[in-house]
C-alpha cells in the first residue's frame, strides 16, 4: 500500500486504562505494585490498619477487650494530562507500515515475540499472540503501537517526578510546551505540575534521621554545590520588587534595613521555597537553592517608591553533580540496606526490591566486573535468565530500573543519581478509571488531511508506608 489513513479507534474511560496506560508500566515497575483507583474523583483516602504487634495473651474466660487497633489514612491523587499528535497521511503510513513489519518480525523470533508481547495487550485488542496475525490484526496492532509511543515515556516520568511546584528551569530556558505553547525560563511547567508523583512524595518525607513518619534519607556524595545569590537592599524608605527565579515580591522598607530585611524573609520564604529557593537572611537576602546542581538567575531588586533597592550578588557559583565515583553505587545500597528499620528488615530479601536510576545500575555492574572483583561475589549478584536476560540483585534483593536519567537531566530535576528499597506492595501508581475524562481517540481528519491522535488519562504516583522505605539521593 502507498498510503493509508486510518481505520480508527477509541478507548474510554477502564479500556483507557487497561490498554493505554497499563502496559507502559509494564517492565518499569515490580511485580506486586499496589495501584490505587480513585474511581474518576481527583483524589480518595484511605483507612488502613497499622501494625498490631504482638496481639496474643494467656487464655481468660470473657472478652477483655485488649487494646484497640491502630490506624492510618492517606490521600492518594491523580492529576489530569492530555497528549495530541497529528500526522500527514504520507507520514503516517510510513510510520504505520514500518510497525507492521516490526511486529510481523516479533512474530517469526521467540525471543522478540516474548519481549513484544509485553509491551502490547494482545488480548484487550481481541488478538490471540499465539497464532501470527492477519494483515488486518497486523494493522491494529501497529496502530496501537503508534498511539501509545508518543505517551509511553511520559507517563513514567509523570508517576516517578511529577511536582505541583515544578516550573520550567534557567538550563532548559525557552522551549515548545507539548500542546504547542511557548514557555520561558520560570513558566509554570505544565507538563509535571498537575500532580505530585512517587520521589516528589518521598524527598518531602524523607530525613538522615527519620521519625516514625518519615522516609530513611541516604544522603550522597554526588559532589554538586548548591549556587547561592544574595541581595543586599538600601535606602531610607519605600518599596523596591525582588524578582529572582521567577518568583516576585514586593519589599517594603521598615524602620531599618535590618528590620526590612527580616520582614520580607518571614513573609516571602514559603514563596521562594515553592520555587526550589531557600530564603534566609537578617542583614542581607540570601537566596540558595534548595537542590544543589540546579541553577537560577541572579535577581534583581530594582526600586519602586522613594529610594529603596536592591544589589545582586552571585556568592555561590552551582555546581551540577558528577558522574558517580567507582563503587559508590554498591556502597549506597549497602548504607541503604543497614539503614532499614527492624519492620523493613524482617521482610524476607526477594520479597524487597531496590529501584535504582540507569546511572546507579551500570555503576553498579561496573564494580562487579571490574578486574579483581571474584567471580564469586559478581555471579552471586545475578542470576541469569532464560532468553539471556540479566537479573541483577544486591545481597539477594532484585534491582529494578527506574527510567529516568534522561528527564532528570532534561528538565532539571536534580539529584540524578536514585535509588528507592522498598517492598512492591508499598508502591502506588494512583490512576482514575471512572467518569468521562479518561479517553484515547485516533482518527482521520479529511479537511486537514491528517491523521489525529488524543490522550487523555488521569495518573499520579504515591507510596502507602514511610516504615517500609529507604531513598538514596
């Protein structure tokens, strides 16, 4: 065929779900994931029980009544996103007929077609993957693929990074938002910030030295500075408006500049802090960022009223974070794993799981396969499956990847070196599955002559326990 268009297709509302978005965690997760369902609702609390401890005691006639259970509630909330593309009918068709050929290949390898069937609900679509599929089927499946690639990615990078607070970084700077709007430096960032996803969740939990509420923190060596800016105001009376990062407040003069300084820090720190800023500060306004290896602006404070202004100094140059240092992976495992609580450590080994960034992993397998190292100790950290995929574990715990190197650095994340240990169960990808929101369309659009594609899908990611994880970064 020259060219097609499309036979079309929709998915509303669970079949969004199941079809769409389901697949593409498929791989990037531990089996065992827990996924929350807020029923088309932006978000749903839930009550669970907490831990009961030892409940027995020696034998008496009648109901004692013992101690009442413990429990715990937390809100788990999705954010809504959309995704369009369009395509030429000559476009299309070599996109289309060049999937077609992918899957009749997958189909004639075992190895692939074991590897392809998990990216594709060969079900759902009403396709038998044991027997090789019509050109029809072929077609179906191809746009599928088509439909889905555009998203697969983002998705992931929404459950794992999404922020409420995420704006478009210095480094990025001007750019093409996905529903075409142009951004600058400091714009809202519309792609992350529907939503608070799974690390946003756990750094705002996270300390070296937890309460029971809180996440165990391992703090890395990644060698990044934190830039640090200062403005120092003067003058004898009025206002003066102090932009930096985006971010502008209006500071009022107040008796003296000591006085004026610390008014504006008490009134303006939650703002700037919003924005990735920690404000300080009694004599002089000391802006530093709140993840080192992210930069910003200088500042400005220029006068309003009267006389008052400000002068920016850049104190603290940043300083991105390095590549890790030989070894430093396994050794963050191994602080992660002493750093378990006695609830964490009781669960058996491969019933937990470490999920690591790309960079964590091949360091990782760096140091066991660097000369020297016994083929004992290297061997005993992987078990070699069938189809010669690498299963790779630390001290019997699984590894799994986190695909997200490439956003961290793409968007400015920080911290691009993670790692997550926890158990499956405690990890929640948060979807909505009800109401009309939820839907995928493909079709032709004769007047344009385009090809068409919308998706429209409510997602969040969140954990259940604080007890039961421990965060590298």
């Amino acid at each position: 065929m020259a060219t097609l268009t499309t036979a079309g297709s929709a998915y509303t509302g669970a079949e969004t779900l199941d079809i769409i978005v389901r697949p593409q965690f498929t791989g990037f997760l531990p089996s065992g994931m827990k996924p929350i369902y807020t029923d088309g609702a932006s978000s749903v609390k839930l009550t669970f029980f907490g831990s009961a401890g030892n409940a027995l005691a020696a034998y008496a006639d009648g109901f004692q009544g013992g101690v009442a259970s413990s429990k715990k509630q937390k809100a788990f909330t999705v954010g809504e996103f959309k995704s369009e593309r369009s395509w030429s009918k000559q476009d299309y068709s070599a996109i289309v007929q060049r999937q077609m050929e992918d899957v009749k290949s997958a189909f004639q390898n075992d190895i692939f077609k074991s590897e392809f069937m998990t990216k594709v609900p060969f079900g759902l679509l009403g396709l038998d993957p044991s027997v090789a599929p019509t050109d029809e089927q072929l077609l179906s499946v191809a746009e599928y693929l088509v439909f889905s690639m555009g998203i697969a990615q983002g998705i992931l990078e929404v459950f794992y990074l999404a922020d409420t607070n995420k704006i478009v970084e210095k480094a990025e700077g001007a750019g093409v938002f996905p529903n075409a709007v142009v951004s600058a430096a400091y714009d809202a960032d519309i792609r992350f910030n529907p939503v608070a996803g799974l690390w946003t969740s756990l750094i705002g939990n996270a300390a070296t030295s937890p309460t029971v509420n809180q996440v165990k923190h391992v703090a890395m060596s990644n060698a990044a500075v934190a830039q640090v800016n200062t403005i120092t105001l003067t003058g004898t009376g009025g206002t003066a408006l102090i932009v930096v990062k985006g971010v502008s407040k209006t500071a009022t003069f107040d008796n003296d500049i000591a006085d004026t300084t610390a008014a504006f820090v008490a009134a303006n720190a939650a703002a700037y802090l919003a924005a990735g800023l920690v404000l300080t500060g009694t004599t002089t306004l000391v802006f530093t960022a709140n993840v080192a290896g992210v930069a910003f602006d200088d500042g400005t404070g220029a006068n309003v009223t009267d006389d008052l202004a400000g002068g920016s100094v850049a104190t603290t140059g940043n300083t991105v974070a390095a590549d890790l240092a030989a070894g430093e992976a396994m050794a963050t495992f191994a602080l992660m794993v002493a750093g378990q609580n006695k609830s964490l450590k009781s669960i058996p080994r491969n019933r937990k799981v470490i999920m690591a960034t790309q960079s964590m992993i091949e360091n990782y397998e760096t140091t066991l396969g660097a000369a020297g190292a016994s083929i004992a100790t290297s061997e005993s950290q992987r078990n070699v499956l069938l189809n010669g995929v690498t299963d790779l574990k630390f001290n019997g715990i699984p590894i799994v990847e986190m695909p997200i190197d490439a956003a961290i650095e793409a968007y400015d994340f920080g911290y691009p070196h993670r790692a997550i240990l926890t158990v499956p169960e405690n990890i929640a990808p948060v979807l909505s599955t009800a109401g009309e929101f939820a839907e995928s369309a493909l079709w032709w659009n004769k007047d344009e002559n385009q090809n068409r594609a919308r998706v429209q899908l409510s997602v969040g990611g969140d954990y259940w326990l604080p007890e039961l994880t421990v965060v590298a970064y």
